[in-house]
C-alpha cells in the first residue's frame, strides 16, 4: 500500500479541538480517508500524481464528492476518478454494512415502544442523518440477505481446528427482558487460515443448543475437524461427543486457569498463575505431568478446590500437546474469539437491549460478517504445509484421546 499522509498539520488540529471537539473529529476522520483513497489510487494506477512510467496503468481524471454517514456524524468525501477505469475502495462497503445494522436495529425500537424522539436523537447523534421508514426496511432487507446466505452457505474444504465459544446479549421478548446467547464458531482451514464459519443466537447454553448449533455445522458440511477448543461448558463437551465423537477436546487454558486461580486466596494468586503458565510452557507432556505434580503437593493444603480443579481438567488441557511448540501456542486457548466478543458487546452498548431476536442477529451478525472480511483480506497463516502433514500423521492419536475424553465423561 502506497503511504497515507494526513494533511491537517500540529497548529490546524490544535486549533480544531479548541473551537469544536466534535467538528474536529469529524474533520481529522475525513482528512485521513481521503488520504487513504488516494493511497489506494496510487496504488491501483501504479503512478504518484504527475509520474510518468512504463508501469502506470491510467491517468487520473479529478474527483467527485460522496457522503459517508459515520458515528461521528455525516462526513464528505473526494473520491478520486481514473480517465479509462472504475476506482475501487472498500471504504464505502466496510462502513455501510456496520453502520446500516445500527441504524435499522435503533428504529426496529420505534416499532417495539421506544420514544420515535429518544431513538431519532439517538441515530442522528451516531450517524448524522435521519432516515424514513421505507429506507429502514430496505436496510434490514439487505442485511438480512447478507447473514442469511451466509448462514446458508455450504461449508466446503476442511477445516482442521474449531473453535467455539458463546457471549450473551439482553434482549425484549414479550415484554420481559432475557439474555440469549450468541453462539460462535471460528475455523482455521488446511491452509492454516482462521476464519468465522457460523453463529446463532440461542434462548441459552445448554447441551441440546449446543448439539444444534454443531448440527448445523456439520450439516453445512462442515468436515475434517481434528481438535475443537473451547471453555468447560459441559453442553460443549456434550455436543462434541453427539456430532464429533471422534474429535478431541482441548480445554482453553486460559479459562482453565482463571477457573484454577479464583479457588486460591489473593495473596497465593499471582505465583499459582506464574507456575501454570511454566506447567503450559513444558516441551513434553511428561514434563508438564510432573510440574503439575508439584504445584498439586505445594498448594493442596492452600487451595484444596483449586487442586481439584487442577487434577480434573489437567489432561484435557493438554491435548495440544500433541503437537509441535509452534502449533500449540495458535491453538491451546480461545483468545481469537474472545476478542471478537469484546467488539461485539462494544458495538451493542450504543443499543443496549435489542427489541428482538431478528435484530440481534442482524446487527452482530453483519459486525461478524465485516470481521471475517478483513480476517479474509489480511490471509494471516497460523500455520503452514509441513504442520498439516503433522497433524494428519497425528491423527490415530487424536481419536484415540476423543474416546478417552468420552469414556470420562460418561463415567
């Protein structure tokens, strides 16, 4: 990417924010998009404005002007133009679909109760426009299209690693107030690509939720799973066993530990953490077998619970262990879609109780779909060719330890 420069200088910026802090933003935000579009112009022509070379692949032709409606308020923009070829941006397609998820699911409020007034003030102060009716059911047209084939779509190629994991949101329903969970699935492929392969919101986590929404993977054609990682909660175990028998289970260790840490007094905490993460760390199993050891005889007569906590889930903590160092550090915890979860809830606190189901999935469906596109764009490699071929030479060992893993549960 050709570099960006911002034109606003020191002196324009300080000036800005002493008059009106909300017009600077605004300005600061649109001096660095269109900075950005003429990056992507230069990039997309293979010339600097006024270069001649043999690799230039057109000439510019000046610019027009488009509204981009933001959270800040509604800002100009100069596209620029190319003379023989449509100039490409994801600008424009990477703000519309968040942002028209939020405005149609701040009117579908109206509708369910919400002052008209409250919710207006509100789309305004986010969006800096106002929209009529008709405009609002052809958003929600369009966003629903979009979750909707997504959730529809085959599920081709394999996809060695899931991870899964649900947060939940407050939604009206009859007029009461619930939490339904939002279920997620992110997938690393052959190619060692991390990507989102479903989601659905669910009245709560149970077994029979969890068996369904695995179902449904599986009938997308989901295939070639070879390790599922997750919390403890026993409706995943559950489900893992129903639809993916063969497939083995491993614990994250970061909920692991925070399970571990918050059965020991304070003042015990921050050594307890800073030996697990030595006991994760080990080269062999072995080796991590025999630091747990330890830590199980120093701290029994501190923290019994926490032992306990510790010499249950231990094994199924450690399934990564399986595999090369490199491997198990992209795969042994549910960080990745932690954060997703963090976005989510950031995005939905601006609406804070959604007035149904359809409005849940639509918004934090269209933020999950903008995410995957940019996890798609950036094509970052977990890993690569040789660890495929380790994981399929693993494979006998890996359902081995699925049957293990169901026997222990049955028991």
């Amino acid at each position: 990417m050709a570099q960006i420069n911002i034109t606003l200088n020191q002196d324009e910026i300080l000036q800005l924010m002493s008059n009106d802090r909300e017009g600077a933003f605004k300005k600061l935000l649109q001096e660095s998009l269109n900075s950005f579009m003429k990056a992507e112009s230069t990039e997309q022509l293979n010339a600097k404005p006024y270069e001649r070379t043999e690799e230039r692949m057109d000439s510019r032709n000046g610019f027009r002007e488009r509204n981009l409606n933001t959270r800040i308020g509604t800002i100009t923009l100069k596209v620029p133009r190319h003379r023989n070829s449509s100039f490409e941006t994801l600008i424009f397609d990477e703000y519309t679909r968040s942002e028209a998820a939020l405005i149609a699911s701040m009117m579908e409020m109206v509708v369910n109760g919400v002052s008209t007034a409250k919710v207006g003030k509100v789309v305004e102060t986010l969006c800096g426009t106002s929209f009529s009716k008709s405009t609002v059911s052809n958003i929600c047209k369009e966003l629903d299209k979009s979750v909707n084939e997504f959730l529809a779509s085959p599920i081709t190629g394999e996809y060695p690693f899931l991870t899964v994991d649900a947060t939940y949101f407050k939604v009206r329903e009859e007029r009461k107030i619930i939490s339904k969970a939002l279920m997620v699935a992110y997938a690393v492929n052959r190619m060692g690509i991390r990507e989102v392969i479903g989601f659905g919101v669910y009245p709560k986590e149970s077994k029979e939720s969890w068996k369904d929404f695995f179902l449904t993977l599986k009938n997308r054609g989901l295939s070639g799973v070879k390790m599922i990682t997750s919390d403890a909660h026993e409706g995943i175990q559950y489900a893992i066993s129903q639809i993916f028998p063969e497939v083995p289970w491993q614990r994250c260790q970061v909920h692991f530990t925070r399970n571990i840490i918050d059965k020991v007094p304070k003042k015990y905490q921050e050594g307890l953490r800073t030996e697990l993460r030595e006991m994760f760390s080990s080269d062999t199993l072995e080796q991590a077998r025999n630091r747990r050891d330890e830590i199980l005889q120093d701290y029994r007569g501190i923290a019994e619970k926490a032992m306990e906590c510790l010499e249950n889930g231990f094994e199924s903590a450690m399934t990564v262990m399986i595999f090369s160092e490199n491997t198990r550090k992209a795969l042994r915890t549910s960080n990745h879609i932690e954060r997703l979860n963090r976005e989510l809830k950031r995005r939905s606190n601006v609406i804070g109780i959604f007035p149904n189901s359809e409005s849940l999935l639509r918004l934090m469906g269209s933020v999950i779909l903008e995410r995957n596109d940019v996890l798609k764009e950036r094509a970052r490699r977990i890993f690569y060719q040789p660890t495929y071929e380790e994981i399929i030479r693993n494979s006998d060992k890996l359902r081995l330890i699925a049957m293990e893993q169901r026997q222990m549960l049955a028991a």
